[in-house]
C-alpha cells in the first residue's frame, strides 16, 4: 500500500515507534570527514527524519548496525565470566538496495558457514526490519547493476525522499496502522538499471589458471599503490572479517572482557601465527587476496553471488585512488593473456 | 540462542615438560575428538590460540604447546589445579578409516608429531589395524625433542628414521627428513599405502616434491595445515585459502586440494 506522508508526520511515527524499535540511518556529521571541511556520512541512530541523508550514499555501509567495529562478546571478572547483552529494542534499518542484498552475504558467513550460526550476529539479525531507500541514479563509483544488487524486495517498507516528505510503500502490515491517517497514493520503488561503470566480471575457468594469475605480474602494480591502510574492507558492504581480542582493564587488573573487532585482509598482521610465521607478506599479495575472494573465491564457495555488491565505497575511500571496477579489467586482461598462452 | 564461541573452563589435571619450549598438557574433558582435531583454548583477560590435540582418553584431552605467543606464554605458568577453557573440537582430522589395512608412512617435522600422536598410539596399540607403519621424524635439535618415552616404544612395531637436522646424537641420524623419504621400502608397499606429512610449511613443500619423486602420487598424501584462526567456525576469515576454510574443510586436506592452495 502506498501513502504520502510529510517529514512532520513521519517524525510523529518515528515517535510512536522509538519504544519498541532503535531507528538507524545514514546520517551526516559535518566536518568529521577525513580532509578538511569534508563530512562523513555513516550509520548512527536517529529520532528525527531530516537527521537522515537521503540525497548521497553514505560512506560506509549498514552492516555496522549488526555487526559493529567493535563489540564486547564476553565480561570476565574474576574466575566467572558471562555473554554481552544486545539491545532489547529492535531495529529499523534504512537501506539502499546494495546494502541490502550486502545482508545475503553477510548472513551466509555469519549464519551458514561451516554449519555454525554465530550468535552474535544472530540476535541482531533477527531484530531487523528494513526501510529500502529508493536509489534510480547511483554514483560514479557504483557499479550494482553489473553485481546484479540493484534491486531488493525483501523490505519492511520502501521510501522516496521528496522535498519536505517521503512517498512510501508498505509491505510489512505491521506497520499499516501508522499511516492510517496518511493519504493513500499508487507507488512502487523504482531501481537504476544502468550505472555510468558497467564491469563484466571474468570467469577462471579452472585451479591451473587461478594458480597463475596468482603469480600475475598485474599484481604487483599494488606493491606500489597500496599502502595496506584497510580503508576498502572497512567501507565494504560485504567483508566480515574480525579479530577476537581479550582486555584487562587498567583499573582493575581481575576484569577485562573479550571482544570483536573487524579485521582486514589488507593490512599487515592478518595472517601471522605465533612463533612468526606469516602468508602474505607483502600489498600485492594481500590485493590480489581481496580481489580474488570477492569475484572467485565466494562465488566457488556459495555458488550464488560475488562477494560484491557494486557500492563503491571501497573505490570512493581508497586514498590512493585504487579503482576496484579498473583492477578487475586488469584481471580479465591477464587472464585472457594466461588463456591464450595456455592454448598455444 | 547457543553461543558457538562459549568456552569451557577445564581443570588441568597434568603438565609434562617435553622439552625446553614444549609442555604437555593433561585437561579434564568429556569432549571427544577426532585424531588429527583441535580445539581453541583460551585464558580469559589474555586470549584464545588454536591447538592441536596430541592424544586423548576417558575423560581427559592433551595438548603439546610451544610456548611462541601471548596465550601459550600465559598456560606455561598454569600447573595441575588451574583452569584452561576450551571450545571444539574443530575441523576434519586425519581420515584413519582410509588407512585401515594399508602401509602407511608418517613423516613429521619438529612439534608435527603432535597431532598425528594419538594416531600413532592408535596404530601401536592395533597392531592389526595397518599393514605396516613407517614413522620419519625430525627435530632441530636434541633440545626440540618431545614424547621422547613414545619415539622409544614406537621402535618396536613401527619401522623407524629419527634425525635431527644439523646435531649428532646416539641412535639418531642426522639431516633433514626430506633425505630419509627415498630409504622407505615403496616397493614392498604395491599400490597399498598412504602417506601423512606433517611440519611447518617448508618442510611439507619439499617433502612433499621428495615423495612425488619416489613415484607417491598426489591423492595418497594427506597434509594438516595451520593457519591464524580466530574463531575456529569459519566467520573469522584468517585461515581462508581460496574457498577453503581451513578450521572447517582442514586443518588435514588431502594433497590434490592442499597444492593448489596458494595463500
């Protein structure tokens, strides 16, 4: 059903909801970007609509709401310990269509993988019901068109953002009731259908060319270029990596806690094991990891989708302008070159 | 909602010195692992490490650390009365029920016979189990050597080559174990045979070449891996090779899938 609602009526929902849901946004926060006098756009509560950018993507995706940079899995104190809480309340999440189709992968790690749901993640998935924010132009970084991840349906409700109001779209009929004094209009989300990058992403036919390209000198280009900061997996829709770390609190030396912090592939440190022993050594190697997981290794894993969803945030936040759409044409380049020099 | 990360706190009932760096660690448990599993320990204020079970029983689980890290510097000061906190087991172990009736060939390289030790005893106390059992094992030096009481007893029903890489001692050969996988008796094995190799990742490589070379094709040689794991459940990310979690599909991988499995 679709209703037409102003920002003043929307924040009288907002209202009647904010007892039984946290309501997470994009949302701006002047100055606080990386350079001077830039913004940041990230996901943080809010009680207010016009407290919610609509107008640009936000620099880093939602699956911080479920699966924060940091979180407490244990408090110990003493010889006892017990679980963290998670909040009581439930969440309503406003989502681009990326973001939610960014929520496939993150459950299939999370939830799936190995057979082992991590519970976690799994008491703030369950709680989660999305807002689908319309998204027909896109950026000149994104590129979900060519991922497949331009379109969702699996919303709670879908909103257009207008001047001053929000057209919505209600599936969910448990939140009918609020807009029963909303005036009823015709309206179905609409979704891009051509980005200004289109990717085709290559295909490996099997392990002895996968071997190859690992050793591809296209990598190497990234010894220089990469500085291993982990700003891409940190902006990534999809990536799920995390450290587990126990603290003692300075304090008091008999408390401390065990927590999850996310981790990334790229920076130095991610594969080393006691006694010293490490993988991958240098940014080439670790590029090539990264690239590799999210247009083959996945893919071989789950068999569904890239570990992509074509948001662009890793391009968008890369400080030494590093293209994801540009490395993977170079992988489809050597790739073919290993092919054709396969089969002379 | 089970928690897949909860450990439980276990009661150390035994510490064995091995060697200079390696204690043998005796926990109370009911769990019972797979020969070839591991599970992840963990010190609470200090953290977790994934470790590789060298032999269990009724009631009980032993773990052979080496003391190279935060978590196991801090077990190292733990005694008999303390507690440890478990989770696992974890990951596929050795496939035992493939070497039933065979020739089979453990080559292991210094800490590396730890989780093929319970195998081992296994195989001793069965004598009927395989055909025969071939053990290459190595160490740095006098110094590294662990289950020291086992290597003796293990002389009796297994065909023997001890080294250590660079020292002289009596009994013992010297050199890599790599120099010692052209004197196993392949001949007399026909077709019917498996290999283990387990070491740090150098030495699997080049053993690996040494036992193509005496003609052991890829599919009878069978590799535990060891990766960063922090969760051991497969969210963590750490050990993934490819599309291969190794705290899932590993840490044992038969050679065919282990060559191809470039970090």
């Amino acid at each position: 059903m679709g209703y037409k609602v102003s920002f003043e009526e929307v924040n009288k929902i907002f209202d009647q909801l904010q007892g039984e849901y946290e309501i997470w946004a994009p949302k701006r926060f002047a100055g606080k970007g990386r350079y001077s006098d830039t913004d940041i756009i990230k996901y943080d509560k809010v009680s207010k609509v016009e407290e919610i950018e609509f107008k640009e993507k936000s620099d880093y995706p939602a699956k911080e709401v479920l699966s924060p940079i940091t979180q407490s899995l244990f408090y110990f104190t003493e010889d006892e310990f017990r679980e963290s809480k998670a909040t009581s309340k439930k969440l309503l999440i406003f989502m681009r269509p990326c973001d939610i189709n960014a929520q496939h992968h993150q459950e299939k790690i999370y939830l799936e993988n190995g057979g082992y749901a991590d519970m976690y993640y799994q008491r703030m998935n369950e709680k989660v019901k999305i807002v689908m924010i319309e998204c027909t132009e896109g950026w000149d970084t994104c590129f979900c068109v060519s991922m497949g991840s331009n379109k969702a349906d699996d919303y709670a409700i879908a909103v257009r953002a207008g001047e001053g109001e929000l057209t919505v779209d209600v599936k969910d009929e448990a939140f009918a009731p609020l807009f029963k004094e909303a005036a009823g209009v015709d309206f179905k989300p609409e979704f891009i259908e051509k980005n200004e990058i289109e990717l085709t992403i290559p295909e490996i036919p099997n392990k002895e060319v996968l071997t190859k390209l690992k050793s591809h000198p296209m990598w190497n280009e990234y010894n220089k270029r990469c500085i291993s900061c982990g700003s891409c997996t940190v902006a990534c829709s999809t990536c799920t990596c995390f450290n587990t770390t126990d603290v003692i609190y300075n304090e008091n030396t008999n408390v401390g806690e065990r927590k999850r912090t996310t981790a990334s592939c790229q920076i130095e440190g991610f594969t080393d094991m006691a006694g010293g022993h490490v993988f991958r050594r240098t940014a080439a190697e670790r590029m090539r990891y990264k690239v590799l997981h999210k247009f083959h290794d996945y893919k071989a894993r789950f068999k569904d989708f890239h570990m992509c969803v074509g948001c662009g945030r890793c391009t968008s936040r890369c400080p030494e302008f590093i293209s994801i759409t540009a490395t993977v044409n170079k992988m489809a380049k050597a790739i073919d070159e290993i092919i054709a020099e396969e089969s002379k | 909602m089970n928690n897949i990360v909860k450990p439980v706190p276990c009661k150390i009932l035994e510490v064995k010195k091995e060697s200079k760096l390696e204690y043998t660690f005796k926990v109370e448990s009911d769990i019972k692992p797979a020969h070839g599993q591991f599970l992840q320990l963990s010190i609470p204020k200090i953290g977790e490490a994934p470790i590789s079970v060298s032999a269990y029983g009724d009631g009980w689980i032993d773990f052979t650390i080496r003391s190279v890290g935060k978590v196991t510097d801090e077990i190292f000061t733990k005694g008999p009365g303390d507690v440890l906190f478990l989770r696992g087991a974890y990951g596929k172990g050795w496939p035992v029920e493939k070497f039933e009736g065979k020739h089979v060939v453990v080559i292991t390289g210094g800490t590396g016979l730890a989780p093929v030790r319970s195998m081992l005893n296994k195989f001793y106390d069965e004598p009927d189990y395989t055909k025969s059992v071939t053990l290459i094992t190595g160490f740095k030096n006098e110094e590294g050597i662990v289950f020291k009481n086992e290597l003796e007893k293990w002389k009796d029903r297994f065909t023997t080559f001890y080294t250590l890489d660079a020292e002289k001692k009596e009994g013992w050969n010297t050199g890599f174990v790599t120099e010692f996988v052209s004197k196993v008796d392949w001949a007399s094995f026909g077709d019917n045979y498996e290999v283990v190799i387990v070491g740090p990742p150098p030495m699997m490589k080049f053993t690996g070449i040494e036992c193509g070379k005496c003609g052991v094709p890829d599919e009878k040689i069978w590799v535990s891996y060891e990766r960063r794991m922090s969760c051991a459940v497969g969210k963590c990310g750490h050990c993934r090779i490819d599309e291969v979690y190794v705290c899932l599909e590993g840490p044992v991988f038969n050679y065919t899938q282990a060559k191809y499995l470039v970090d």
